[in-house]
C-alpha cells in the first residue's frame, strides 16, 4: 500500500524542501521530493503548510506518563512508547539507573521482549541505555549511591546477555569500569563517558579503549578548568565523541548549549531528554530509583536539591535549542534525529527521510508543535 505525505515543508534533515512529498510503501520510504507523490497513492496525508521531519530518536530517556524503565514492566515501556509517539519520538533508549544487578537484568529483558513483539501504536524501543551502576559515587547526581561499584563480569554479564544493550554510562577513569570498554563494544554497544571525574588525559585513553560519546554533558562529569580541562574539556574537544545534551533550561544555561552546539557541530552535539517519569504529569512527587523526588515548574529535583532527570520532551527540546542558540531548524531537528541515530548505528534505518528508511516521520505545526506522528509508515498519534 502506498502512502504520500504530501506538500510539506520536508527537513530530511541534511535537505530542506520548501514543497515536496513523503512516498511510503510497505513501512518504508520509497521517494523523496517535489512531486513525487504521483500515481496510485491509496492514503494521502495532507501536509501543506507543515513541518515534514524523521521521527525523533531519544537515546537516554528514564520515564516519563508515571512510568520508569525500571519498573521491569511491559505496561511501562508501552506507557512510555505512547506518551513519547505524542511528542514526536519515534524511537527511544530505555535507561536504567544504578540498582542491583536482578533489577537491571528484569528491565533488559523486558525492553528485549518489547523489541521483540513490537509495541502497537507508540515509539519503538531500540535497546536499552544502562546508565550505571559502574560510575564515580562522587558525580553520581540522584543514582543511588549504595548501589554505585565497579564492573565485573559476574555482575554484567547478565546485562549482555540478549545483545540488547545500545549504550552503557560509566567511569572510564576507574580501571575495573575500563576493563569493560572492550567487552561491551564486541557486544554491539556503544560506551559512553558519565557520572565521570575523569581527567583530559583518562579521556584521551578511554577514546582509544572506545568511548565515543558522553552522558548529558557537563551535568555530572568533572568541569572545565584551564590548566584542567578534565571530562567537559575532552567531550568538547575530542572529535570522535558524541555530546549529549539536556537542553531544558535548567541542567544548562542556554549560553552552555549555545557553546556545546558550536564546538561539536550538529553531527556530533545530540539532545537527549534524560526524562523520568513525571515527564508529562502535573507538578508533585514521584520517585526514581527508590528515593523520592520533586516535579516543580519543569524541574525534578531530589530532596535535597540535586537535579535528577527531567520533564523535558524531545518536541521541547528541539525548540529550546533553536531559541538558546539560533541555528537553522535543520540543524536542531538533525540533533534530534540523524545524530542520535548515527551515534548508536542505527542511521541505515532511523534518523532521515531517504529512499529505504523505515517510515518514522513526524510532521509539525510551523510553531514544532507535534501535529502527527508516524512509526513504520502507520500514524501512532494525532493531534
Ligand atoms: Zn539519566
């Protein structure tokens, strides 16, 4: 069955087209381009006057809608696939918290089984983000620190078992954690720099040891110093990483984000939201990794005080960054889409619209508002 999505504004994102169509067969995109909808289309999307995008790919998200990836539950992976579908992700990252070993192995599988018997009418999980437990006690912001220690395969193996681990957050400066570098990468993940004090030099090591991309950048990892650049200098500097960052207001000053975006570029700078499951409910208390924590006026906060996740959402998120720096909108839905799909391989199927990409495509009001959006060529949410 062929589907066009028709007149839009299309940011593919390296391309813009003031006017051009979406051609969808089968799950995929099979055309891209002015006028290119012609002939025997069964299902016409009308997007005049529209943003045309990639559906957004949040590779470091918690929660969000009252759930947490630790709940270890299908109900709440489902919950949270919905709740993203309504702000433009397309595909997400679970990602757990420092816990114990039981805890993250029950999460694994159950995102394994989500990938494996796909979700109807929500994003799509794409394999899980553990973000911990090998990190510093000292950056270790709200992951709870009684669980926080060093890798050993008794402890991860489990982790690894499905190959369904994308990313992993560590400490590379602590010699058991990079002991694991190797390991993880011959699993088909991709190690990332966070909750970190390494040094500048530490970094240089653990890039040839195969880290290439860091966890929220700043936010947890040792700060620049001019005779110490640190964590935050190497990120910044390094070519090889990939930068996340949580572009909400607050983890940030939009000064940071403005200084991250120019010296990594949109292809290496890539929003996250690090959301938790207050994500997209009204201001109050909920929890994270068994401690309590407090949603007020778009902030999460332990009690006491220390940052802990966010409400952002991925549609938030690429506004913020178009008003905190100025770039041209390709480049803001680039961090949200090909960036973050390149930084974990996926790029050959996510993160663009091109001919033989699987159908992910959200289409925006000329505000970004999410007006539709659409994983493997059906609409899972409608304004
Ligand atoms: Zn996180």
């Amino acid at each position: 069955m062929l589907t066009a999505i028709r007149g839009g504004r299309v940011v593919t994102p390296l391309e813009v087209f003031d006017r051009a169509d979406v051609l969808i067969e089968n799950g995929s995109i099979v055309a891209v381009g002015p006028g290119v909808a012609q002939g025997e289309v069964e299902e016409t999307i009308e997007a005049e006057g529209q943003v045309v995008a990639p559906g957004y790919v949040d590779v470091h998200v918690h929660g969000s809608a009252g759930h947490d990836t630790m709940d270890g539950t299908r109900e709440a992976i489902e919950g949270m696939a919905r709740f993203f579908a309504s702000r433009g992700v397309t595909s997400f990252c679970p990602t757990t918290l420092t816990a114990r070993a039981e805890a993250i192995t029950t999460s694994v599988r159950t995102v394994h089984e989500c990938q494996e018997s796909p979700i109807e009418g929500g994003a799509q999980p794409l394999g899980v983000h553990l973000e911990g437990p090998y990190i510093d006690a000292s950056k270790k912001g709200a992951q709870p620190e009684e669980h926080v220690r060093t890798a050993s395969v008794g402890d991860y193996k489990d982790f690894f078992a499905l190959g369904n681990i994308r990313l992993i957050t560590l400490a590379p400066e602590i010699e058991e954690n990079r002991e694991l570098i190797p390991f993880a990468r011959s699993r088909g993940a991709v190690v990332v720099v966070g909750h970190s004090s390494a040094s500048y030099e530490e970094m240089v090591e653990a890039v040839k040891l195969g880290v290439n991309h860091a966890t929220h950048t700043f936010n947890q990892m040792q700060g620049l110093h001019h005779r110490k650049p640190a964590t935050v200098g190497a990120v910044l500097l390094l070519e090889e990483i990939y930068a996340e960052f949580i572009a909400d207001g607050v983890h940030l000053h939009p000064a940071i984000v403005d200084m991250i975006v120019r010296l990594k570029g949109p292809e290496k700078a890539l929003l996250i939201t690090d959301a938790i499951s207050g994500a997209g409910m009204p201001d109050g208390e909920y929890e994270l990794g068994g401690q309590k924590v407090v949603v007020k006026e778009g902030a999460v906060r332990l009690v006491d005080g220390t940052l802990a996740g966010s409400c952002l959402t991925m549609d938030q998120a690429v506004s913020n960054v178009r008003r905190f720096t100025g770039r041209p909108l390709k480049e803001c839905i680039q961090m949200a889409t090909l960036t973050p799909a390149r930084s974990i391989g996926v790029a050959h199927r996510k993160g663009s619209l091109e001919p033989g990409k699987d159908a992910d495509v959200v289409i925006l009001t000329p505000d970004l508002e999410v007006a539709t959006t659409m994983v493997g060529g059906k609409v899972v949410y409608r304004r």
